[in-house]
C-alpha cells in the first residue's frame, strides 16, 4: 500500500483509510476478521468518532484489536469529538477531554494517534479549544490534531490560540460530490458549481500542507453512485470503460480518481465488504492519465465553463 506524509508531521500513512462508521454492519465475530484483512493489505489506518454506533464501533473495534494482539505502534487510530447528536456541537475545553477519555477506554488504549473536531461548533472559543488540545498532547493521550468538516477561516481563528498543527481537514468529497474542485475551475462565472461552499478549502489546505481526508468517497449525497444508473448513468459508463481497462472494478477507479488529484488526499473508505476492500486498496496502484480523470468528472455532471 502506497503512503503518504500525514500533514507537516513525518507520521506515515497509507492513502486508503477505513472508516469505521458503519462497523455494527458486521457480525461480530467477523469484526477481527475484516480489521485484520485491511492490514493485510495496508491499510493500517482506522478512522473512528465517539459518535459511531453510539460508541460500539469503538467498543467492538478495541475489543477486536485485543485479540488479533497486533501491536498498537503498527496501526493507526484516529477519532473525532463534538457532536452531541442531535442535540448541539460542543467543542469546549470539558467536551473534548470527556470525549477523548471516552473514546480512549472504548477503543482500550492509552493514545490516540489523531484527533480530529468533528464540525465546527458555532459556540466554539479557540481558547478552550487550545486549552484542551494542551493537556491531550502533555499527557500524551493524543500525537496530532486536525479537523473535519471546517472551512479556512475557521481553522485561522483555531489557529489564534491552538499551538499544535492543524494536519488535516476531513471533507466529504467523490467524483460528484466535488464542489472544493468545482467552485475554482468555475470561478468567475454564473454556474451553480462555482458557489464556493468551502472557503477555496482546497487551496487552503495545499497552501498549508494540510491533508484533505476524503470522507464518503463512493457517496454521491444521494447514496453510493457506483453501479446506480438511475442518477449516474453516464458517470457509470465511463467508470465501466475505464476499469475494463486497468482491469479491476469501478469501485477501484472512483477511489483511484481522488488520489489522482494533485493535493495528495486520503481516502477514508467505509466498505465493511472484504471482496470491495480488496479492490479499492488496488487503487493505490493507479495513476489514471489527465483524460481519464476528466472524463470521470464530467460524466458526473460537472461542467467545463
Ligand atoms: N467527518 C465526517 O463528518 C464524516 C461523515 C461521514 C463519514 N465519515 C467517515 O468516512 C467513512 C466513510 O464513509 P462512508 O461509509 O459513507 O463512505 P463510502 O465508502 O463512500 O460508502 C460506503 C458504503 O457504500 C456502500 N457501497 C455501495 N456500493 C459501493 C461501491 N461500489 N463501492 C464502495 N462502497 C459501496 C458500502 O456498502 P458495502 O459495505 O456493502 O460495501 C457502504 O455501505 C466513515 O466510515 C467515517 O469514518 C466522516
């Protein structure tokens, strides 16, 4: 598996990451199973948040690591606090440090090695936040910080008090969900894709070396868009060609679209399938031509101006 430098940090991670929100779908005993599949084949990387499951994917996700018994410093665990669901975002100094012990004892470790603020919290005052991200890092419960969902501005007031680096910002994004691309190649023009719904976040993020984590990659926002020719069937004659030709499945060729991207993203997939997992991780071995990359994108709906 092809990795990439995480952020400004020197931590190593693989380009394909699996999202662990949907782990409840598996059985439990097949839980170990499919975490260790995914290491097998590299992809050692395991997105979390306090939130999944109401906490089981921790939960079973710890107790699952427990008995592989593969040593902690050869994966890498990463989560996310701030939603109290349905209720509000909190990200004050008491949230965060309640969320991350939770999430420690769930996933039965003593650290995690990334911390991502699930959303921006409208009541958010960095102060607090740097106060919390301080003791996480003193006490050694967390390596690195980042967040999710967050638009520029948002990370610059974070940065007016949070001494840490920001490395990454995890944004939803797949071949049609990609306004980030989008707002900039409309720029200047009455499109509906040149609203800028991020703050030019892309730009941001490559001017800063900040890795964009993309979350939902098969997910059009409307449900997964491979093999639904209802609402993609342009999208899916395209993917279909293009995987026939580097011979493995479209799943493969929509993931190996985002790494194609020069800002050098991270997939965090959320397959629980072992034979899909299979042929996404083969997407690290694909570098598909300019052509290729933007026949996809415009076979999704995306216009050139
Ligand atoms: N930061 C945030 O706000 C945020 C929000 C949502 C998610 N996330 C993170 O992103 C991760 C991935 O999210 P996601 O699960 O929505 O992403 P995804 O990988 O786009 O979607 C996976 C889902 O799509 C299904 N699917 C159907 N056809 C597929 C195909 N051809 N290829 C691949 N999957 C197909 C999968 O079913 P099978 O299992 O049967 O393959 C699975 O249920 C989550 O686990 C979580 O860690 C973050």
């Amino acid at each position: 598996m092809k990795t990439m430098k995480f952020g400004k940090s020197d931590l190593e991670v693989p380009v394909i990451g699996l999202g662990c929100m949907r782990l409840t779908e598996l059985e439990r005993w097949d839980i170990p199973k499919y975490i260790w599949h995914c290491i097998s084949l590299g992809v050692n990387f395991f997105d979390h948040a306090d939130i999944y499951g109401g906490g089981e994917c921790e939960r079973l996700f710890g107790e699952s690591l427990k008995e592989i018994g593969i040593p902690r410093d050869q994966i890498i665990l990463q989560s996310k606090c701030g939603i109290v669901p349905r209720i509000m975002y909190d990200l004050s100094y008491e949230n965060i440090i309640r969320c991350v012990d939770g999430t420690l004892k769930r996933l039965d470790t003593d650290y995690l090695d990334i911390l991502l603020l699930h959303r921006p919290d409208a009541l958010m005052e960095p102060e607090e936040v740097a106060k919390a991200f301080d003791e996480l890092e003193q006490k050694g419960k967390v390596r690195y910080f980042g967040v999710s969902n967050h638009k520029p501005s948002q990370m610059e007031l974070l940065k007016t008090c949070v001494k840490q680096e920001l490395h990454t910002d995890q944004l939803q994004f797949s071949i049609p969900f990609s306004n980030i691309i989008s707002t900039g190649m409309e720029a200047n023009m009455h499109t509906d894709g040149a609203i800028d719904r991020g703050g030019d976040v892309l730009n941001y993020c490559r001017l800063n070396n900040i890795t964009i984590q993309a979350w939902s990659p098969f997910q059009s926002g409307k449900g997964a868009f491979v093999d639904n020719n209802d609402g993609y069937p342009d999208l899916n004659w395209a993917l279909g060609e293009i995987s026939a030709k580097y011979n493995v499945t479209k799943s493969t060729i929509a993931a190996a679209w985002i790494l194609r991207h020069p800002a050098r993203m991270q997939t965090i997939v959320g397959t629980m399938n072992y034979y899909r997992m299979l042929e996404i991780a083969r997407a690290a071995d694909i570098e598909l031509t300019r052509d290729e990359w933007y026949r996809l994108y415009l076979s999704s709906g995306h216009i050139l101006p």
